[in-house]
C-alpha cells in the first residue's frame, strides 16, 4: 500500500505515481480550461440520464478525469518500456549507453545473447555482500530518472501542443463566427499562458537534461555509471575470454557459482 504514495523517480512505483501524476494535471488543465463546454454538456447529459445518482459530479471530476487517464497511463504507458523500444534520438543514445551493446560489439554476437550474459552477471550484483552492490541500486535509480525525464519532457511537448493547437481552433472559429475583432475572450491569456508556460517547462527540462557527445543531467549521470560497467567487463570478462563467447559464459557461470551457490543437498 505504501508503494502506492511514493513519488520517487528512481524507483519504478514512484515513477509510475509521478507521470501518472503529470498526466492528470495536464488532462485538468486541458478540460477544465480548454474544453470547459465539452465539460458543461458531458455533466448534463449524465444528470439528465442519472437525475438521481449521488455525487456525480464528484464520479465526473474524478472519476472519468483522473481514474481512468492513470488507468491508460499505467496500462499503455507503462506497458512497454518506450526508452528503450522507441526510435526516437534520446531512445537511442539510451541503448548506446548500455552494456549489453559493448557485449554484443565485443563478442560479435546477438542481441539476445548479449542480453543474456550481462544480466547474468549484473543480476549477482543484487546481493547485499557483493562488491558491487551499490552499482546494482545506483543503475535502476539512474535508468529510471532518465525513464522519468523522458516521459515528462515528452508529455509536456505534446500537452503545449494540445493546448495551442486547441486554442488556434477555437479563435479560428470566433474570428470567423464573431468577426476579426473577438479574437481574444476573456480566457485567451489564462489559456496562453498555460500554453506558454507547459512548452517553457518542457524546454527547460530539455535543457538541462542534454543528449550528445557531453551529455549533461541524468543523462550524464547514466552515462558515468554505464562506463564504469563497460570498464569492468573489459577487464574482467571480455578480456579474459579473448573475445571468446562461450568463455565469457563459462567465467559468468563460475561467478555465479561463486556468489550464488546451489543448495547443499541433504545427507542421505
């Protein structure tokens, strides 16, 4: 239940909690300020079939505008992992990063093989006695921030573009229904600046959160850490191997062995 209030980013529930969190606030701001008659006309319609239901218009605020967009959030959203599948440029530097690519180059292999090998040996690293504990711990907390910058500067670029695209519409109709001088209504600047405002704000997340030959923000930090394992593997697997596969499979197992031993049978 606890995991349900969490909002920490470099975890996978508080990230979840977090852009679910955005894109609700986003949805608000959207049908409350931007389609307040679609809002109107939705709550009479359901008053006018449900004349004795209670609190419906608590079920219209929160039930159809914040329970079902976390419900899409958590089951489309978070349904596949976007970062890592996408083709989009953030997409890639991200796989670029990751160490089963250095393996896949390295050995001259699948994908999937690489894949294979590296979780074998980073998934030792999870147990609490082992050297490398804290890089197990800092990985996720890393690669989820990243996940989470993602999903929130991508959120808000397209929320900005809703909102102007929405407002653009609707002067467009004003103009051509009330002539050239009722352009702006009385909600024009709170409906610009919102636009404003969730475009500046995807900008700014933008900036300090850079992609490229010097990344800059999580996206440095992930890099150090992605490094440093491409370091060790280096040194302590591709090496070794000679840029042998199965060897590298064979120090994996005995690594594992090591720090996971099977269960001592029972005396007969």
């Amino acid at each position: 239940m606890l995991k349900l209030l969490t909002f920490n980013p470099s975890e996978r529930e508080g990230l979840q909690n977090l852009i679910s969190l955005v894109f609700v606030v986003l949805l608000l701001l959207y049908v409350v300020f931007f389609l307040g008659d679609v809002y109107t006309l939705l709550r009479q319609k359901l008053k006018s079939f449900f004349p004795e239901l209670a609190y419906l218009e608590l079920l219209i605020k929160y039930g159809f505008i914040i329970v079902v967009p976390v419900l899409y959030v958590r089951a489309f959203v978070f349904g596949h992992d976007s970062l890592a599948t996408s083709r989009d440029r953030y997409a890639h530097f991200f796989r670029s990063t990751l160490p089963s690519r250095f393996l896949l180059e390295a050995f001259n292999t699948t994908q999937g093989k690489a894949n294979e090998l590296w979780f074998r040996l980073f998934n030792i690293w999870r147990l609490p006695a082992h050297p490398r504990n804290w890089q197990w711990y800092a990985t996720f907390r890393r690669t989820y921030t990243c996940r989470f910058i993602y999903l929130l500067q991508r959120w808000f670029y397209r929320g900005s573009f809703l909102f102007g695209l929405t407002l653009a519409i609707q002067e467009w109709y004003m103009w051509h229904t009330r002539g050239p001088f009722a352009i702006v209504d009385e909600g024009w600047f709170l409906k610009a600046g919102l636009t404003v405002g969730t475009l500046s704000i995807a900008l700014f997340v933008s900036a300090r959160n850079r992609i490229g030959d010097r990344p800059t923000g999580c996206w440095a930090r992930l890099l150090e850490i992605e490094d440093g394992h491409k370091a060790w593997l280096a040194q302590e697997i591709v090496g070794p191997s000679n840029g042998n596969f199965d060897a590298a499979w064979a120090i994996a197992a005995d690594l594992e062995h090591t720090w996971s031993p099977a269960p001592t049978p029972p005396a007969a």
